[in-house]
C-alpha cells in the first residue's frame, strides 16, 4: 500500500494524548527509567502532558487513525527591548522513521507558521535538534547558554550587602515574583506563564531548591535555583536586578564552602562570568542555544522599537524565506524619528539583500549588521550599515527556558 497516498494532516487533540506522548518518546529517545530517575511516576508522565497538549496547538499527519509527524506550537510572550510580543514556542517536532522523507515535516512547518500569522505570533522560538535543518526552515541562532566550573577555592569571598538571602519553595510565588520582575526588564526574556514554569521544571531532580534576595526595603530583587549532589553545587539559573542581588546570592553560595568542592552551572547573558571574579581562570564553554524566526515581516517590524533618531530612515532590500512568500519580495523600510516603522512590499529594483535568517538574528541583538555584511549576509551599502547599527539597540538577547 503506497502510504503517502493514506496520509491526512488534522489537529491533535486530547483523544490522541497516547499516541502524542508515544510519538515524542520515540523521536527523543525518552525512556520510562529515564523519566523515573527524575522524579516521575509512570502515571504523572501521561497526566502531565495533557494541559500541554489541551493548551498548545498541536498539528499531525495521520494514516488512517495512527499519528505519524507532528508539531506543538504554544502560545507564548516574549519581551523584545522592552515591549511584549506574542511567540510562538516550537516543541514536539517529529515524525517516525518510517514516514521520513515524504515532506511531512516541511508541510507541517508551513502549517504551523500560517496559523501563527492568523493568531498574530509575529516570531517564533525553538530548541534545535539540527542547526543546519532549522536553518533551512528560517530559523537562525538568537541566544547562547554560557557553562562554568567555579573550583571552590575560587569562589567570591564575602561582601557586605544591606538585604538578606532566604530559601524558598523553588515552585513557590516568590520564585516566580522574582523572575517576573526581571523578565519584564530584561531583553528576549520569555514571560513564563503555568505552562512555561511546568516546562522550565519537567526534567529537574526532585531536590531542587531555590533561594530569593530580599533588600533591605524587604523587596525581592534576586533569585536562585540549585541542587548539591557528589560536593557540587550545580546553579540551574541566577537572576537578579542589581548588583547586590547578585552579590548576596553569591555570598550565599560561597557559604556552602565547607560542603563542595565546585560550583557547574550555566548563564544566559552575553557576559563571561569570569570577569566578575578575583580568580577568573575558570572553566566557561558557551554554545548555541535558542533559535528564532520572524513569521510575518510586516507586522513584525511595524510593532518593533527602532531607536530614535534626529531624521527620518529608510532602507529599500530584497528579503529572501526559504519557506513564506508574504516574507519574501522586495520591502521598503521606514523609519521615523521616534522609532516606529513602517515596510511595504515595492516593485523597485535594488542590489541590497537580506535573508529572513539573517533580518531574525540582527532585529534580535545577537548579531550586528555591520558583522553580517562581513560575513555577506547582508548586501547594502557602509550608509546603509552605519544607519542600521543606529537603529537597532545593542543588546544581546537572555533566554533561559527550554521546552
């Protein structure tokens, strides 16, 4: 029987829930021993998956009633230089090996970034599995997770601060009071909602802990989230709004002293932590994180805050998307003093260029339009160039989720 030929794309919905779950263990290789040595009962793993499922949007390929392909998309917000915008958060891509190689995949794609214009989600975000595959698909790097080894002769020493260090429940209020505060101030912060805070947990110890920095105006500005296991203190993630924040929190974990022998953990910011210590010949790998891709030009752009300027801007380039023909044609940008833009689709010719990969990564902060020209990702003139590099505020993005 030719399968191809039996293949229907639909919405997965709750009926589907075992075959959803079944489908994901498969892909990723997950295993009931796997689960349970993170805490689970068989019986949790099933349960919590169905608000995932009954919250996102999941779309699948089926023959005849079996599920084959799938994608989840949830509903997200994701703070982009101070201003909210509605992500869409890529998860559960995969499909069985026997149905591979028949376009199921790139369909679903489609499918999938169609129904986030409808929904307005002007960007989405994703974990990669294959750099190269998602490349491919429109989706470039846009973040990087910083790992450090701290020995425990070369942690901080202490440093006075006026507030107080208090452990709480990591899935407390507090916790998420915290990290709300700062999400909202920092750039490319997702802003976690319950499904997000359930995903941030699904594969932590059931030991995790958590510790919050109060100031001496008793106003949460600080927050730690942790295990010790083996002498080693492992950081999960640090998040903090000053300096004494950071500094308390880390005066709470050099107090542990007497108990590791090392500090592993992992940062999200564009800044080595080994700069910050006395003793900075620590171990620090970064690798590439989070990947994103705009899903509408249009509407992307007009909502994203340009920096202010004395004059008027504007940039006419041909955008290229390997997937969406409303991202691709040649746009007119503009750029008013106050930042706020407005782009067109144009019948004018023009020899400057961008891929929707490359616009992603440099709208984002992750890279600047000066470098991508470098590295001919950008076609346009050194005008051109100067008049971005003014435009788009310098700051790279800190996204510490996964889902």
């Amino acid at each position: 029987m030719a399968i191809r030929h039996s293949l229907k794309m639909k919405k997965v919905t709750i009926e589907y829930l075992d075959q959803y779950n079944e489908l994901l263990r498969y892909v990723f290789q997950v295993t009931n021993r796997d689960l349970t040595q993170t805490g689970w009962q068989e019986d949790e793993i099933l349960k919590d998956k169905t608000p995932a499922l009954e919250k996102s949007n999941v779309i699948g390929w089926f023959d005849q009633d079996k599920l084959v392909s799938q994608i989840a998309i949830y509903d997200f917000n994701v703070r982009i230089y101070g201003k909210t915008f509605k992500m869409a958060g890529v998860t559960g891509v995969g499909t069985f090996p026997e149905y591979s190689n028949k376009g199921l995949m790139q369909k679903l794609i489609y499918q999938a970034l169609v129904e986030m214009r409808d929904k307005k989600q002007t960007i989405a975000y994703l974990f990669p599995y294959s750099i190269p595959y998602y490349r491919k698909k429109g989706w470039e790097l846009i973040s990087n997770k910083i790992s450090y080894e701290i020995s425990d002769y070369q942690l901080p020493k202490y440093k006075k601060v006026l507030g107080d260090v208090v452990r709480v429940d990591p899935e407390g209020e507090e916790i998420r009071q915290a990290y709300e505060s700062f999400s909202m101030q920092t750039h490319g912060a997702l802003l976690r909602d319950d499904i997000a805070w359930s995903e941030y947990y699904r594969w932590d110890r059931p030991d995790i802990m958590a510790a919050i920095y109060y100031s001496e105006k008793e106003k949460i500005e600080g927050a730690l989230i942790y295990y010790i296991d083996n002498e080693i203190f492992y950081i999960k993630e640090m998040f903090f709004l000053n300096e004494d924040a950071r500094t308390a929190l880390w005066n709470f974990i050099s107090a542990h002293f007497s108990m590791i022998s090392k500090v592993k953990g992992d940062t999200y910011t564009n800044e080595l932590l080994s700069f910050l210590l006395e003793d900075a010949d620590i171990k620090e790998t970064i690798s590439p994180y989070f990947m994103a891709r705009i899903v509408d030009v249009t509407d992307f752009i007009e909502a994203y805050p340009f920096k202010q300027d004395t004059h008027d801007r504007k940039w006419i380039f041909n955008l290229q998307d390997p997937l969406l023909e409303w991202n691709t044609g040649t746009f007119e940008l503009t750029i008013t003093k106050k930042g706020k833009a407005k782009i067109t689709k144009v019948n004018i010719k023009t020899e400057d260029s961008i891929d929707i990969q490359s616009l992603t990564t440099m709208l984002l902060g992750y890279k600047r339009p000066e470098y991508l020209k470098q590295i001919r990702r950008i076609v346009a003139s050194d005008e051109t160039i100067d008049m971005l590099e003014d435009a788009i505020e310098q700051q790279e993005p800190y996204f510490s989720d996964y889902f």
